[in-house]
C-alpha cells in the first residue's frame, strides 16, 4: 500500500472490517488492539466509524461511540505512509459529519499531552480542552477534548495536507478500556 495512485474513499465501518482495523490498529500502536476487541467495539450499542480505503486497502480508521447524544473518539489510525496528507483530518471531519446525523451533539477524547501534533489536529478540528487524566498513558497524562457539534454539517474543514501530522500517538491506549 503506497500514499499515491487512488484517492481515498470513506465509507462506514461493519464488522467484516475488524481484521482488516485490528492489523492497521497494530502497526500504529504497541500494543494494538486484536481482530476480538475490534470486533467486539464494531458491535457495541453505539458504534459509529468510518473508514478510509484506496485501491481496496484500509489506509485509515475512525472508530467512535455514541451515548444518547455524545459521543467518544475510541481510536483512530492512519497508515504511517498516508500520515501528513489531511487524511486523518478529513476522515475525523467525515466521521464527525455521520455523528451529528446519528443525533451526536457534543464528542470528547483523550490525547496525550505531550502529542503536539495529534493535539494540533484536534485543534484544528475545534476540540478544545476540558479536562485532564493524570498518567493516562503509562506516566504521560492525557487532555480531555470535546467539540460542539452544532452546525459540524455546514462548516468545511480546514484539512490540507500536514494538518494530521500524527494522527495516532504511538502509547498503549490508556489503563481502562476505552469502551
């Protein structure tokens, strides 16, 4: 899988998608979550997730859940080689988008708060601070974001290339499940 040829497709996420999520989840963290508990959040009341793919292949993942009418970013991950591109930026914008049609109004997730560019990312985005987990990832502690969703349909995003230049932080997800 390069980061040329075919432009990026987004879709919804299914279950036939968690090994194909699991494999991708593992080459953007350590420890990468298996093709069970992919499967397992694919399926949970609530999941909402886009993917993104070119030529066939996963390039690119947002998996979200939803609780009446907010919503948590569970994970998302890029392909290293489609990283610095506003993939990741515009695939959080989609599945942002398909939240608010699902009746979401308000998202929150947790980044690392030493990850400059993933928290610049979610900056961009319009996620501001609201909180703080005390050594959310082994020592580091993580921001607590939440974006407004109102009008998240009419805004376009500002994603040019480089805007997601780490779209995943490369810690373990955090000492609970995010689930």
């Amino acid at each position: 899988m390069t980061a040329g040829g075919t432009a990026p497709e987004f879709r919804a996420t299914g279950e036939a998608d968690a090994s194909a999520m699991a494999r991708l989840h593992a080459r953007c963290f350590a420890p990468g979550w298996d093709e069970q508990a992919m499967r397992a959040l694919l399926t949970a009341p609530g999941a909402l997730g886009r993917i993104a793919e070119t030529e066939g292949d996963m390039i690119a993942f947002a998996l979200l859940r939803r609780i009446i009418d907010e919503g948590e970013v569970v994970s998302m991950a890029v392909a290293p080689d489609w990283r610095r591109r506003g993939l990741g930026c515009r695939l959080l914008a989609d599945a942002l988008a398909a939240a608010a049609t699902h009746g979401v109004c308000r998202v929150t997730l947790e980044v690392a708060a030493d990850n400059a560019p993933a928290q610049a990312l979610y900056r961009r985005l319009g996620f501001a601070a609201v909180g703080r987990r005390r050594a959310y990832y082994g020592g580091v502690d993580a921001d607590v974001l939440a974006l407004d969703l109102a009008g998240v349909k009419a805004a376009a995003p500002p994603c040019a290339p480089a805007a997601d230049a780490a779209e995943t932080d490369p810690r373990p997800p955090g000492p609970r499940p995010r689930w």
